[in-house]
C-alpha cells in the first residue's frame, strides 16, 4: 500500500513538472519578484580612457553581487538547471501536517529567492565602498531588474560608471632618524606597489604593510606589528591625485624599536603518554631535556634548530624552525614560545622554550581508492599500511603496505577488454637524511630521504599470463635548490620471472621473436637518476622539466669482462638485462588573459638501447603510445611502432605496440566552466619506433624520411571535475591522422568518424 502511495506521489510531480512550467511564482506574496540570477556586472570607463578596468577589480565587484538564485547550475549565480523542482512543489503542493506527504514536501521544496531578499540597493552600496578601496573615488553604481513576458520574475543587472582612478601622486617617508626607520624607508622604497603613478589601492597598502613589518621582525624588531604602521592620504591637494605619507601609530609599544638577539634555547621532548624522567642534553643549540623513557637521537634537534644563541632574532628562524620539527612526523605538537630574557639587562635577549610531544609510533591505514595509471589502467584498489615513524629515534620510517587492485583499461577497441588483476608487499625502510658523502650538494628547505625497499609483486593477464617480479633498492631524494629536486637510485634489483603462459600467448611470443626476448625471465640491475625543475616563474607562467638516465647490467657485465667471461652472463644462473634508457619532457603552462585560462604544452622524447648481454629491452622498459596521458585518440599501444599496424580484429596485436624510441607532443587549452566543473580543448601527436629493423614489424624502425608520416595526430575535448585535492578527468579523443594504411587516402585517414573516437576515464591532469 505504501509503494502505490510512493508511486502515486512522484506520479504526481513528475505531472506537476510538465504541467505546472509557468507556476513558480502562483504563491508569490503581493509586490514581491522572483529573483532569477546575476545578469551581468557591466563596467563602464571613462571615453579615451587608454587603461583598461583591472581584472581583479572586476572580480570583487561580481563577488559582491554574485547570490545564487533558485536551483543554480553547479552554484552559479547567473544560471539554473531547467526544471525548478523545489519551487514547483513550494506553489503547487498543499503541506500536510505530517505523514509520508508531508516528509516529501519537506525533502523536495524550496522557498523563493525574492529580489528584496537580495537587496540590490544595499550592493550597490558595497560595490561603491570597493571602488573606493580601489582608487575609483568618483565612480557610482546602480541597477536595474531585467524582465522578459513574466513580470514577476526578474535578473539584475548591475552597471558600474567607474571614472577615472586615484593615483599617487608624492610620497613622503619616515624620518631617517633611527635604523628601524631608516629599514622601514628602504623596504617601503623597493615596493613595487608604492610607486609615484601606481593607482591607489587600501588592499595593495594593507599588504604592503604586512610584508614590511614582516621584514622588520626577521631583523630583530620581534615585537613590531603591521598596526604599528600608518598611512595618511590626501587627495585636496592635486585633484584626481593622492599625496602619501607613512607614519607611525600612537600605540606603538616601547618594545618595538628595539632589535633583539636570541638568547638561551631550551628544548623539552615529552612523552605521548606523559610523565618520565627528565635527562638533559647540553649542545651548541641549547639544552634537550628529553623525558624518559623514550627514542631519540641525540643529534636530531639540533639538526632542527636554527636559532643560534647572540645572532640577531628572526621569526623567520622560528618558523623554520617549527617547520624542521613538523617534517620529521614524530611529534603531534610544538610550540614555540617567545620571552624576553631579565637577567642580562644590558642586551636586549630574547629567550627561546620549545615544547615537543611525541606522537604515537605506530600508525596504520586502509586506504581504498581508484587508481588511474599511464597505461589507461583503471580501477579499484585497497592498500593496507603499517608504519612505525621513529623506529631508531632519528624520525626513521618503517612501513609495510600490502596492496591489491583490478583493473580495466579506458577507451575504446580491442585493448578494452585486457583487465587484470595485482597484488604485492613492499617494506621501505626511509631515513631523514641522505647516508651519502657530504659533497652532495642539498638544501636545508626540505627533508633529504635515504630510502631501503624490498618488494613482491604478482600481476595476471587472463588468457595470457602470470607474472611476477621481486625487487630491491636503495635511493636518494634531495633538493638541491628550491626549484630542483633529485632523485638517485644506487641500486635495483629486479627479478621478473614468468609464472603460466596459456598457449594464445605462447603463440604470441612464437610469431614475434623480438617480444619474446623482452618477456624473458632475467635478472634486470639497475642504476638511475631523475632531475626535475619545477617552477612558477611568475603568476602567468609556470615549467616543469623532467630528466631520467638509467643503465642496467653495466656493472655486472663489467665485473665479468674483468673475470674473462666473454660469452652470455647470468647472475643466480638467469641471464641479466643489459641496457641504457633516457627519458626528457619539458611542460610549460601559460595564462591567457586574466581568467583562469591556461594553455598547457608538453614536448618528450626518449630512448632505450639494449646491447651486450641482452637483445631486446626487458618488456617493461619500453615505451607505448596512445591512452589516456599520450595520444588521446587511440587507446593504449594501438599505434606504433612507426607505422605498423597489427592485422585487424586480432587482440593478441596488443603486445606488438611497443617500441624503443618514443616522442610525443600535446597541447592543452584548459579554462573554468561552472564551479569546480572545468573543461579542456587539446591536440595530440606522437608514436614509437624500433631502434632496429624487425621482419615481424615491418615499418617500425625509426627513419628521418618518414618520422612526420609516422606521428598519430588526434584532437578532442574533456571534462575536469575538481573535488578538493582530487581531479576526474573525462577525454574524448578525435583522431586525424593514423600513421598506420587504413585504406584511405590524404592526411585525414580515419577508417571513419566513429571509429576515430576513443574516450579515457582517468585522475590527475595527463601532464
């Protein structure tokens, strides 16, 4: 009975929502309008006026006025969804007083956003008090309320007549009378905002004092505030002008004029749990007092502390300070507390107390997740951790983590339907510091890592195979400067050993010779190393380039050349891997205009050469093109190498699409759409080629005469959904050109539309 009730109820409303399209306003109270959204916010400058109205003006002004009307599109302030549910219910159902029908109503309605909720004549009053905070001292605002055939339902519009800006027009400094004035007038002097002709801006004078009192307490004026710091403007004296002057308040405290030098610092280590024994460590940065029992180095704090007793006090050093503490991840507080010293009077000391609190050793997690990897791999996945965070005192990590995942590949075509599934252990042992020669230049910015791994991974191809592999490493994380990072694999030891083989990919490996050698059990030691540059160069410009350069069985064929065994080298009786890789890729972002808009490129190319003890490169170790970071219009190793193609309708072509030479180049045009809601317009070209000519690959060795011919070239569209640190990325990919025959003729050779189209599921931007 209550289902038929249920059944008759949305019956009812989904009758209501065809029926009732003009009767969200029936219920509206006498004089009352409904408010349908933003119009627009139209500004208005000064004819002949050569300086356009600043963008970021512009966005506080729409900021202010911006009030989401009923059922907004993705939180738009300008644009609704089609069918007003909430209002069709509010005019059109009675609101029983309680029952089922009246839980509904309560679940689906939504009162009407009116324009005198709104108040458009109190805005425009707050968009007068911003373009005066912004040196638009003449300008004015007003409104007006667009209806179409529905009188009463109405958008605003609102229309700024800014005028011409304020500039400054002198600036008078403190009085070079003390060294703190004298630092306050220099730094004042290098703001590139406080400029005779700048436009007058309290946002941009309010920062500025910020930045100056900032300045000054990391010169050991601990006590100055940025309140202590005064502007006075008068605008009567040139019109249209603003003359400055920097003053200093009345309040200031008598502390604040005087520099201060670090004097004693002592630091107290206490237990999670609380209590122990107090045991005190005495070292060039202070006393430790460590409460026992409880691990710790006892050269750790001291590796923290930046302070150092008699130099002049920065809060500089005490945030580096707090930050040292923080990255070690072994305390879950500290503070740092500040007091003047009263003993030596005759210096101004300030003493330094630092309260550190062990966190609990142990952590574990469970972690589910969707993973979205290079290979257009996507699925579901669990990891399992467990990680003591100071097993030797020092801020060591210990951690084991079991994972297990299935996954499916995106896009369209024949390499849809290669799912697997993974599972693997990894035990990582992490040191805070690099066990390395001190001549390795790094930066005290950020933690350098020495990172021990042993792992087992098993990965099932159905109908084809089961592989698994072991490792183990030894690695370097460091950076260098704040824009370089690095990263140094001394040692990996990777056994990859092929577990079953069903008799199609048995049949696989037969025909192609060459693929067969990269699938080989083998032994693969390696060495490497990756640098990145990462940085945003200014607000509009942002690069990112990344090196790799790894061997493999140099060392070892090395030893035995030495040994004088000349023919095949194996290790553990396995053959092992010989060969030299390299990888670049440089991307570079650019904003266009003053929205959020960005063009994106990326350029990379790399290479793998196997010689000596191997034939091929391990399977592994080879590049492929197409999916959902590289060529978007073809799925994974669906093109390539050069331009053969795998005889049509035979799935098992999937294994041939690897090559030892890559080269790819994107483009991407991303702006904001609605909300967290972003789209992306992109071009895509790229392949791989053999370094060697293969009979089972014809047309796959990388030549100069046919490298443009052998470029897959697709465009397309995509769609990024942004949740927090999280981004959905959906791409459809729209090929243009196939560097494989496909019996058509010209640039354009698409079999057809429909099949030119592959669409990629994945997370993360693809670069």
């Amino acid at each position: 009975m209550k289902g038929n009730i249920i059944i008759s109820i949305l019956s009812g409303a989904l009758l209501l929502m065809v029926t009732a399209s003009c009767s969200t306003t029936r219920r509206l109270p006498e004089g009352e309008i409904l408010y349908t959204g933003l119009k627009g916010v139209k500004v208005d400058i000064p004819e002949g006026s050569d300086t356009p109205f600043p963008e970021d003006v512009k966005e506080s002004l729409t900021g202010a006025v911006s009030v989401k009307p009923n059922n907004p599109l993705l939180g738009s302030a300008s644009v609704r969804t089609p069918f007003p549910l909430g209002l069709w219910v509010y005019n059109n159902w009675p609101n029983p007083p309680k029952g089922l029908k009246h839980w509904l109503y309560e679940k689906l309605v939504s009162e009407p956003v009116l324009v005198s909720d709104v108040r458009p004549e109190v805005r425009t009053h707050m968009l007068d008090r911003i373009l005066d905070d912004n040196g638009y001292f003449s300008g004015t605002s007003s409104y007006e309320l667009v209806q179409k055939k529905n009188k009463k339902k109405a958008s605003i519009l609102y229309t700024v007549n800014a005028g011409a800006p304020y500039l400054i027009d002198s600036i008078v400094l403190l009085p070079d009378t003390t060294a703190l004035f004298h630092l306050i007038d220099s730094l004042a002097k290098r703001s590139s905002y406080f400029q005779k002709g700048a436009r007058y801006s309290t946002d941009s004078l309010s920062s500025l004092r910020v930045q100056i009192a900032n300045a000054v307490r990391n010169r050991g004026y601990y006590y100055f505030r940025p309140e202590y710091l005064q502007y006075l403007a008068d605008s009567t004296i040139t019109p249209g002008r603003i003359a400055m002057r920097i003053d200093i308040a009345d309040n200031l405290h008598a502390w604040a004029l005087d520099k201060f030098q670090t004097g004693t610092i002592t630091t107290n280590v206490m237990r999670n749990r609380g209590g122990g024994t107090p045991d005190t460590i005495h070292t060039d940065k202070g006393d430790v007092i460590q409460y026992k029992p409880s691990r710790l180095r006892r050269s750790l704090i001291p590796s923290c502390i930046v302070f150092r007793p008699g130099r002049t006090f920065s809060v500089r050093q005490m945030d580096l300070t707090q930050q040292r503490l923080s990255r070690m991840g072994i305390f879950n507080d500290i503070n740092i507390i500040v007091s003047p010293d009263t003993i030596h009077r005759d210096r101004r000391l300030l003493n330094v107390d630092i309260q550190c609190t062990f966190d609990r050793p142990w952590e574990a997690s469970i972690e589910a997740n969707v993973a979205s990897k290079s290979n257009s791999y996507l699925g579901p996945g669990v990891t399992l951790g467990l990680t003591n965070r100071n097993i030797f005192g020092g801020g060591e990590q210990l951690s084991v983590t079991l994972t297990g995942s299935y996954e499916w590949q995106t896009g369209s075509g024949r390499s849809s339907l290669f799912n697997s599934y993974e599972a693997g252990l990894k035990g990582t042992l992490a040191f805070p510091r690099l066990l390395a020669p001190k001549f390795i230049p790094r930066s005290q910015r950020d933690i350098n890592w020495t990172r021990l791994s042993l792992g087992v991974d098993l990965l099932n191809r159905p109908h084809y195979f089961k592989m698994s592999q072991f490792n183990t490493s030894i690695s370097y994380d460091w950076r260098a400067t704040r824009y370089i990072s690095n990263s140094f694999t001394l040692f990996k030891l990777t056994y990859t050993k092929l577990q079953n083989t069903t008799e199609v990919f048995d049949s696989i490996m037969t025909a192609n010779p060459a693929i067969a050698q990269s699938f080989m059990n083998q032994f693969i030691p390696q060495m490497s190393y990756t640098l990145t540059y990462d940085r945003n160069m200014n607000r509009d410009n942002t690069i990112n380039v990344q090196a790799t350069v790894q061997q493999a069985g140099n060392i070892f064929w090395s030893i035995y050349e030495l040994c004088g065994k000349h023919h095949e080298k194996e290790l553990f009786g396995t053959p092992f891997s010989q060969f030299v890789k390299g990888y670049a890729q440089i991307v570079y972002g650019r904003r266009i205009g003053s929205a959020d808009v960005w063009l994106v490129n990326r350029l990379a190319a790399g290479a793998a050469y196997a010689y000596g003890n191997s034939s091929q490169v391990p399977y592994s170790e080879q590049f492929y093109a197409g999916g959902a970071n590289s060529v978007r219009a073809f799925t994974v190793r669906s093109i390539g190498p050069g331009s053969y193609r795998a005889p049509q309708g035979q799935i098992n072509g999937y294994f041939d699409q690897t090559g030892n030479f890559i080269f790819l180049a994107n483009s991407e045009l991303r702006f904001p759409i609605l909300g967290p809601l972003h789209g992306a317009a992109f071009i895509d070209a790229g392949n791989v080629w053999t370094l060697k000519a293969e009979e089972s690959r014809p047309g796959g060795q990388l030549k100069g005469s046919t490298f443009l011919r052998d470029l897959a070239l697709g465009t397309g569209v995509g769609l990024r959904f942004n949740i927090s640190m999280l981004i959905i990325r959906g791409d459809l990919g729209i090929g243009i050109h196939a560097p494989y025959h496909t019996n058509k003729h010209g640039y354009y050779n698409m079999e057809s539309f429909g099949k030119s189209l592959a669409f990629h599921l994945a997370i993360g931007y693809p670069f």
